[in-house]
C-alpha cells in the first residue's frame, strides 16, 4: 500500500513537469507586391482587441520588399486562434499611410484574404485556429 501511494504521489507531482505545451508554426507567404521599395510588416494577433494595431500584435516582422514576394514563417507559436495583418510601408515610416479621406494608400492584406467595407475587417472574419502548422499565402493590394 505504501508503495501505491509513493507512485501516484511521483505521478501527480510529475506530471506538470512532462506536459508540453502544444506549439506550431505559421508560414505567411505574400504576392502582389507591386515595387521592391520599403518592408513588408506582417504583424501576427492574437486578441480581437489589439488588431489590426500595428504596435499591438503578439509577434511582427519587417522583411525587405520583394516584388517577386516574400515569406516569413512564426515558429513556436502556442495553439490558438490567430490573425494575420500585412502592408508594404513603402516609406518604412511603420504607419498605414492614408490619403484625405482615410483610405489606405499603401498595399495591405488579411489572413483569409478577406478585406473589411469601410476598414479593416473583423478579427472574427480573418482568424483561423493553429494546432500544429498552417500556411497561408495573402495577396496584398489597395481596395
């Protein structure tokens, strides 16, 4: 009896110490860069609160503009629900540049390549769950 008890007392103090959390990767693969000026900032969100906010993305990037397309790829990315946002900040002035009436004048793009009406879309409309790995190609261009 003695020796039931120090095993599952073993097990139940050991246990947390073999559990893993589940991670993954993301592979964002983007197209339809018109020039080879500036990044692209790609910002990776995992709250509806903090995106599509430059400032406010769980994991972001630049990486040099390439009008054949770039990739970048988010390692050990725990499993969750998750938002891709993407511009070219031709200027790499890191803001979305818009003209006089509020319209982006700089390429951008959604995971999902879903594009919002008047605005970015919903967190909601553009995430997607990761469990292991995901791959996503998002073609960016001014609406």
């Amino acid at each position: 009896m003695k020796n039931l008890f120090s095993i599952i007392m073993f097990l139940v103090f050991t246990t947390p110490i073999f559990a893993q959390t589940q991670t993954g990767t993301i592979v964002v693969n983007i197209s339809g860069i018109e020039n080879s000026k500036g990044v692209i900032q790609i910002g990776l969100y995992n709250s509806e609160t903090s995106f599509p906010e430059y400032d406010k993305n769980f994991k972001g990037v630049a990486t040099k503009a390439d009008k054949s397309g770039v990739s970048h790829t988010f390692t050990n990315i725990p499993a969750g629900t998750y938002a891709v946002a993407v511009w070219h900040d031709e200027n790499e002035d890191k803001k979305m540049n818009k003209n006089l009436f509020g319209a982006p004048k700089e390429s951008y793009g959604f995971s999902r390549n879903i594009y919002g009406s008047f605005g970015p879309p919903d967190f909601k409309d553009v995430s997607f769950k990761l469990n292991s790995a995901k791959k996503m190609t998002i073609s960016i261009n001014i609406e």
